[in-house]
C-alpha cells in the first residue's frame, strides 16, 4: 500500500501580539497510506487543525515538506506551493459551510463550476454524489429546511462530487447530536469503502477517533506523542498525557522500593501483575476497567462512594493520598464504608510531570 500524504520535518510558526512566537507544529513527520482513515487526536491549541489546514494548503509552512500522491505541494525551501484548489482534496469543517442561497444541487455543484466542468457533466455528477449521501429528491430544497444532519450530508457531498484523492475533516460531526453523529460516523466509513478515498479526520472526540480510525495519533503542544491503532494506542500508551487523553484513566503517586510498590501517603503494598522497572518515586497509571474488587486477596481498601452506570458499578476508593475510580459488573457489588482488596491489572509508570507542561496547554489553547 503506497503513501498518499506524506509530511516531512513540517514545522509552523506563528507571531501573535498577545504570546509573541508559538511554535504550533513542531518537526511534524507523517506517511498515510492509500486509503487509510487516520485521524489526528488532541486538546485544543495542540497544532491538529494547523496541521491540516498546511495539508489542504490553506497555510504555508515555515520549515519542511508536504507531498500528496508523491507530488511534492508544500515546501518552503524550494518556493514550491501549489494553492488548495489544485491539490485535489474533498474538505469537510465543523461549520457546515453551506451556502444559505445556493440551494443543495448548487451548493454540491459549486467546486465544479469553478473547473468550469461542462453542464451535463456536473449534472451527472452532482446527482451521483447526492445519490451516495442519501439526499435523493432534494436538489431545489434550500438548507434552511434541512436538519444539521442534512446539511452535513451536502458538505460531504460537495466533497466527494470532486472525485478526491483525499478527504480532509475538521470537527465535521462535532455540532450534531450524539445519535446523529454516531449514525454519520456510519456515513463516512461507507462513503470511504465505496470511493476509496484517503481520510484525514482531526477531532479531539476520542469515541470517534477509535470508532472511525485504522490508525490515528495523539498531539500535544505541537509535537507527536504516539502513531499507532487505536487498539495500540489505548493499551499500551507510551506516556502520561497520551494515557489521560485517550480514555478515562487513573494516577496513583506510588514509592518503588525493592520492585514493590508502595502507595505514597501510607499503606501496604499494592497489588500489581507487572512490576515496575525501576525503584523511585513514580506515577502509576491504570484504567478504572483494569482495576478488580474482591473479598479475598490484593491491597487492602475502603468503599467511599458507589455509584450505579449502565453496564458497571463505580467505585471511589481511596489509595495513599490518592483517590481512585474502579468500574467492576454488577455481579461484584460492595456497599459505601465496607472494606475490600484491590488487584491492579498492567498498570503503566511513569515519571511526574512539572507543572509548566499543564501551563503550557492552557496558554496555547488561545492560538
């Protein structure tokens, strides 16, 4: 499977008044496959929107490279810089963008008109592309009196009427309700399978990522933090933040002495299947799914607050001076103030991090 998008040393800098000089991407390196859904995954102000938006050629780079189907498109080294409208690309934002005047058959048509593709042609196309979003007999109709999902459906359109070697989406399904935007989930993994396309999808929704991706990544401040699957990614993350980010997840301080892991705050050892590999003060980092409750056996602890879901039991335990959430089934049921054992299934470690990172994050969601 030959690369289709193509990102080299990629770097982009901006000046503002209020931060003066914010690097947002930072050595960018990225190869994704023909026909691979990949999406981008971070807090806001991590550089995934900017990343795109060089991608479609909307911004220009700083440092570095971009090639699309082995066409080098960006570099600002060599001068080189082909505009968005030749880089044969569908794009889809959060914004709708619909055009409120243009009814659906025009506002599908509008990037073929502007090849000045012949009238019949469009027709054609336009009709097939409505055909394949499921917006069959709509073509007078003005989006005004089309639901979000609708209307998300002309922009997809709009962007599959191209024939595009890639799709770019940018928070496309973040302005829909929660069934709408599982059921247009759906919607872009057919269009996908149907036209073959190459998919680009930035969200920082890390249900959407896992359900959409084949493989995706975690950014933050600027810099890649892991590639992998989505399955990768969530069981064996490389560091804290791509553990916090992806899934809920729990962060006990813990004192290895020994190889045996201590709580700090006090406390026996905890129970873990995996040791760490070094001795120190540590994070232990595990998922309230891999946490498990019994009667018999494990690091001794105390029910503080139960709490009843759908498909689990929430527990609320306290370990050392850190409080910790447990998810175990129904069948395991504990009462508020009763004591139990705790077992800790492949926890990770990691080294604290400064509180200038967090800082970091904040000052940069304003860029």
């Amino acid at each position: 499977m030959s690369d289709q998008i193509v990102l080299e040393h990629v770097t982009k800098t901006f000046t503002t008044k209020e931060l003066g000089s914010v690097t947002a991407v930072d050595d960018f390196n990225l190869a994704v496959k023909k026909g691979e859904c990949f999406s981008f995954l971070g807090p806001s102000g991590c550089g995934k929107t900017t990343t795109l938006r060089m991608i479609a050629g909307f911004e220009d780079l700083s440092k570095g490279s971009i090639y699309l189907g082995g066409k080098l498109v960006s570099d600002k080294a060599k001068n080189i810089y082909i505009p968005p409208e030749k880089r044969n690309l569908g794009m889809v934002f959060q914004a709708f963008a619909v055009w409120p005047h243009l009814n659906v058959f025009e506002n599908v048509a509008f990037p073929l008109r502007v090849k000045k593709v012949p009238k019949d042609e469009i027709r054609k196309k336009v009709l097939e592309a409505m055909h394949y979003c499921n917006l069959d007999g709509l073509e007078k109709t003005f989006p005004s009196d089309l639901s979000g999902g609708q209307q998300q459906r002309i922009a997809l359109a709009r962007a599959i009427v191209v024939n595009p070697e890639a799709m770019l989406l940018d928070e496309p399904l973040s302005n829909l309700d929660p069934h709408l935007r599982e059921s247009m989930r759906f919607e872009i993994k057919r269009l996908q399978k149907e036209f073959g396309f190459t998919i680009i999808f930035v969200t920082h929704d890390q249900a959407e990522a896992m359900a959409l991706s084949d493989r995706m990544l975690i950014m933050d401040m600027g810099n890649v933090q892991q590639v992998g699957t989505p399955w990768e990614l969530y069981n064996n993350p490389k560091n804290r933040f791509v553990h916090s980010f992806l899934g809920q997840s729990n962060f006990i301080n813990v004192d290895v002495r020994g190889g045996t892991v201590y709580p700090v705050g006090g406390g026996k050892p905890i129970w873990v299947d995996n040791d760490p590999k070094h001795d120190g003060e540590q994070v232990l980092a595990c998922r309230p799914n891999m946490m498990e409750l019994s009667r018999e056996e494990g690091f001794p602890c105390r029910i503080i607050k139960r709490t009843f879901k759908t498909d689990f039991v929430e527990y609320l335990l306290q370990i050392g001076k850190d409080s910790a959430i447990v998810q175990a089934p129904h069948r395991v049921l504990f009462k508020n103030g009763e004591e139990c054992f705790l077992k800790i299934h492949n926890p990770s470690y990691y080294e604290k991090e400064s509180d200038e990172a967090a800082k970091e994050r904040e000052r940069r969601n304003v860029v």
